[in-house]
C-alpha cells in the first residue's frame, strides 16, 4: 500500500459534490482517480478547498490550508497550480498533472520550479502533450488519459433509433455561438423535427465560471432565442440525469476547440453509443473514430452534412451507436488508475 497525496488549490468541492451539484471535467476526475486509488489500496489523501474535513469512499479530503500535510508520502500530485510543487520536498515521487494546454507553464514562476524541482510532467493526452515544447524543463513526461466514468459505460444497445435530438455538453465559450449559426443555417432546416438541446451553462465551473458568467451568458441567450429553430436551453446537470439525456440522444454535436485537452463530454457521449460530429481541433480527434464512432470533419459544410446525414439515416446511425458501445468504452478509471499505480517508486 502506498501513500498518495493529491493537492489542489481551485475550486471548493469534495467526494460529495457530483451527486450535489454538476462538476468539470478536471474535478470530477480528480474525484474519479482517488476513489479508485483507495480502493485499489492505497492511503489516499486530497488537499483542497474542501469545506471541512471529509472522509468518503475510501478518501481522506481535508482543506489545503489547514496544517499538518500528511507525511511519509509516496507519490505526491501537485494538481495544476506551481505554488503546490514545492509543497511536499520529501515525497519519494513528485507528479506534476497538467490539464489546460500547458503554454501556460512557459511562464517564469512555473519554470524555475520546473527546472529546479523537474516533477514527473502528466499530460491526459497526445494532442495536449505536443502543447509543451520539448526544450522545456521537467523530468518524465508521461500521457494518461482520463478514465471514463462506470455510469457512462453501462448502455445497453437501443433497439430502435432515437428521435432527430442532439446535445452538446460542453463549455459554451467553446464553439456553441459557431454550432448555433451550422444549426439554424444548415441542419434543423434539413431535418423535420430536429432538436439541439444544450446541457451547459456556468455553474459546472465554479469560480472559473462566476468569472466568465457573462461572456457565457451571451451565448446562452443567442441559444435561448433560437427555440423556434428547435434549440432547447436545459442548463448544465448533475452526472446521473446527463446520462439518462445522453440515453435518448441521437447525436453528439461539438466543432471542438484548440484548448481542448481531453474532452470529456465527447468521451461520455460516445461511450454511451451517441455517434459524434467533430471538427479536426485539438483533441477531439482522438475521442472519435472517424467513420465508425462518428466523423472527425475538415470544415462547416461537411460537419453540418454529416450531422444531417446521422439524424435522419436509421442504418448509418446505428451502426454507429453499435461501434461506439463496442470500442469507445474500455479506457476507465481503473485503467487509468493501475497507470497512475507505475508511477509510484
């Protein structure tokens, strides 16, 4: 067994939260990773911004700021932020886990620490790792994908297709205003009955959100007055009713966007059999198998094309939905977790 600490200093939430509240991607895998940790094990421990002290399935959360910090650490995580990489000098394993494309630790106050310390550098994936130059300092760079959640991962095939209904699911600073012009110009026309329901919105990012609450609000309100054109305004959602949603959906829609690292919602959509259109950016690319899974596309008009050509063709779209239950969900947290198990000394 082995002592794992993860430190944060983001938002406020705890092992509690997903059944509370929605939740981003990067806390909901932190969440995610740590259980698993613990139940494959291991002393698990998380510093954050947790309300107060916590203990729940298997994992010790307290609030980063109140002392002391465990000791006697095997493998320490420091979660993003460079004041948390000189936190623990006696871990026997310092990771660095980096989600955002990591430009951002080109700044000085991240390279001297990456220099002097050179942390094992985690990336989630081969797109997001190229975002890194290789004369940068650190030590290992490692790639491990985020895990898919078991409730995403449980679909049993649909005998007959959904109705003409697609989601999007992710921020709607990225790309929504651009999907909101494809649908109403050159997909709801061309297809009787069509829906595009929107499941975001600014309360899945906390205080990232509160600070971006307008610019989001902008968009939201473009997508709230093009209910005519069959767009429906639902607000982000806790995991469990998303994936009743993703249930009865017929189609994953979302351009994709540089500073997409992972992509998460793509990743659930298709493990829950929803067949995706995306354009060729950032990461998207590697959530989708072009032609089976869905169609990884080079500009507006065949993303709009392929996306009229899943909602209104029976066959395309469930073969689809069948590859998709078949080969999109065997990544999950205990994968990812047994990959996180190599780096401890």
């Amino acid at each position: 067994m082995a002592r794992i600490v993860l430190a944060d200093d983001g938002i406020e939430f705890d092992g509690r939260t997903p059944d509370q509240r929605p939740l981003g991607g990067v806390e909901s895998s932190i969440i995610a990773l740590m259980e698993e940790l613990a139940t494959r094990g291991h002393d698990v421990h998380v510093l954050n911004k947790c309300a107060a002290p916590l203990d729940h399935r298997g994992v010790k959360w307290r609030p980063i700021d109140t002392p002391p910090w465990p000791g006697d650490v095997d493998l320490y995580i420091a979660n993003r932020g460079d004041k948390l990489l000189a936190r623990m000098p006696n871990a026997r394993r310092t990771v660095f886990w980096t989600h955002n494309p990591a430009g951002y630790l080109l700044k000085w106050r991240y390279l001297t620490k990456l220099w002097r310390i050179k942390p094992t550098i985690l990336f989630i994936g081969d797109y997001h790792a190229t975002t890194y130059p290789g004369w940068a300092p650190g030590g290992e760079r490692v790639v491990i994908p985020y895990g898919l959640p078991d409730a995403f991962c449980q679909a049993e095939p649909l005998e007959t297709p959904p109705p003409p209904r697609a989601v999007f699911t992710s921020n709607p600073l990225r790309s929504l205003d651009w999907l909101l012009d494809v649908w109403a110009q050159n997909i709801e026309p061309h297809v009787p009955g069509a829906e595009l329901h929107v499941f975001a919105g600014a309360a899945t990012y906390g205080r990232v959100g509160e600070a971006k609450a307008g610019a989001m609000a902008a968009v939201l309100d473009r997508a709230q007055a093009l209910q005519g054109r069959g767009v429906r305004l639902r607000g982000p959602v806790p995991k469990a009713a998303l994936v009743r949603e993703l249930r009865g959906a017929r189609a994953m829609l979302y351009r994709g966007d540089l500073n997409e690292t992972f992509c998460l919602a793509v990743g659930e959509a298709q493990a829950m059999g929803v067949p995706a259109v995306v354009e060729n950016l950032g990461s998207v690319r590697e959530r989708v198998i072009d032609g089976e899974t869905g169609f990884v596309v080079g500009d507006r008009a065949a993303f709009a094309e392929r996306a009229v050509k899943l909602l209104t063709d029976d066959a395309l779209w469930r073969a689809q939905h069948l590859a998709a239950l078949d080969k999109q969900r065997h990544w999950r947290w205990p994968q990812a977790a047994a990959a996180f198990e190599e780096l401890i000394p």
